[in-house]
C-alpha cells in the first residue's frame, strides 16, 4: 500500500493556469480553490487493471467533488468558518466517485489549502470584506446601546407611572375625606343650624387666634372688664433704658 498527496487540476500539479482554479459558490460569487489529496491503494487488482491513470483519476474526480460541494457553499462560510467542512464534504463525495469507478483506492485525507477571490478582483474584494466588518460593528454598538437605554427608559416610565399611580390615589383619598367631611358638617347643620354656625365660628376664630402673637382686647366695652392682661411669655421683655453718663 502507498499513500501520496494528489491535487486537482489547477491545484499544486498545475498552478500555471489560474482559470481552472475559479469555482462559483452557492452565492453566485467566484473564487480561487485548491486542495491536497492523501490516498492509498486499497485493491490492488482494481488499482492495476481498472482504470488507466489512477493518479490522473484522483486529480479529475477531486477537482469535480470540490467544486461541487463549493457550488453549495456561500463564498463568506467557504472563506471562513466551513472549511473544514469543505474538506471533509469533498472527501466523502470523493470516495463516492472512486467506488463507483471500482478504482481501488481510499481517500484518507483532503486539506482544503486556500479559498481566495480571484486576484483580479481581490482589492474589491477586501473593501466589501472591510465595509462588511465596519457594518457589523456598527450594528453591534447600535445592539450594545439598544439594551442599555431601552431597559433604562422601561424603567423610568414604570417609576413615573408608579408615582403617578401613587399621587392620584393621594389625591382621591383627600378628595373623598373632604366629601364625606363636607356631607358629615352640612348633616350637623341640617339638624341644629344655630349651634352648628356658633361652633364653626368658634373653630374659625381659635384658627385664626392660634396663628396670632399678640391679641388686643378692648376692656371698655361690656362683658370684657373681668378680662386679666397677661404677658406673652414667647415675647422677651423689655430691656431697661440705660443712663446717659453725666
């Protein structure tokens, strides 16, 4: 048994001709593929009498796998994240080919070397690539600064609805207690007006005294002759005149 690498037409065998190396992928874009391919001899009867160039087979048989499994692949995942998927995709349909040729051959290995735009065109290429990241980045801020704010201005509306919610219950309650004190006093009034009016004179009067610092009482008047002048004690007395020195 032997193992060697084999490449496809246009691959490290060939290199002097570009346009072979261009596939189309499953976004309709091209690019440049080569890869290596490691086999061995696995019937040796086959091998010898079934088909007439084996390494030759391999070459044809692996350039058709690759692009076959390139043409279903997008040209950004062929670039990047699935390329080992191409590999071992292009191996397993490879092996398919060969046994259905009866080659005699197992593919034990396909390394997928590069996927790159063509070079005429690769300047572009790296601007969209570059535009691409710029776009995703932007986008990614624009995420980041989205769940900030938007939790943030939830909830500060949630606070101002709860204060809202809280001030309008406040201001019914005291509403609802003026009525019900309202209904009460016009009830006592109802029933005996002229106590009723005397004792709200009396609660208007003793308001109006409890806001008052002095209270100036007319004694010549009736009635108000056994009234005892009193001195605020909240007031300082009065501080004695001093004698002009002689």
């Amino acid at each position: 048994m032997s193992s060697e690498p084999a490449a496809p037409r246009g691959g490290a065998a060939s290199a002097e001709d570009s346009h072979q190396r261009q596939m189309l992928t499953g976004d309709e874009n091209i690019v440049e593929a080569e890869c290596a391919v490691f086999w061995r001899i696995k019937d040796a009867r086959q091998f010898l009498f079934q088909i007439r160039d084996p390494q030759a087979a391999v070459k044809v048989e692996a350039e058709s796998a690759l692009r076959e499994v390139i043409s279903r692949t997008p040209i950004q995942a062929a670039m990047s994240d699935k390329r080992q998927q191409i590999a071992d995709q292009t191996r397993e349909l490879l092996q398919t080919l060969l046994d259905r040729e009866n080659a005699g051959i197992t593919i034990t290995e396909v390394q997928l070397q590069r996927v790159d735009p063509p070079a005429a065109v690769i300047d572009a290429f790296n601007d969209v690539q570059r535009a691409r990241a710029d776009q995703e980045r932007a986008r990614n801020e624009a995420e980041a600064y989205a769940n900030d704010i938007i939790p943030r201005a939830r909830g500060e509306a949630s606070r101002i609805t709860q204060e809202a919610q809280a001030y309008n219950a406040q201001v019914v309650n005291l509403a609802e207690g003026d009525v019900r004190s309202f209904l009460s006093l016009y009830a006592s009034y109802a029933k005996a007006k002229d106590v009723t009016s005397w004792r709200l004179y009396l609660e208007s009067v003793d308001e109006v005294l409890k806001k008052a610092t002095r209270v100036i009482v007319d004694t010549s008047g009736k009635g108000v002759s056994g009234v005892v002048p009193y001195l605020p004690l909240t007031e300082p007395p009065p501080a004695p005149a001093k004698e002009s020195a002689k």
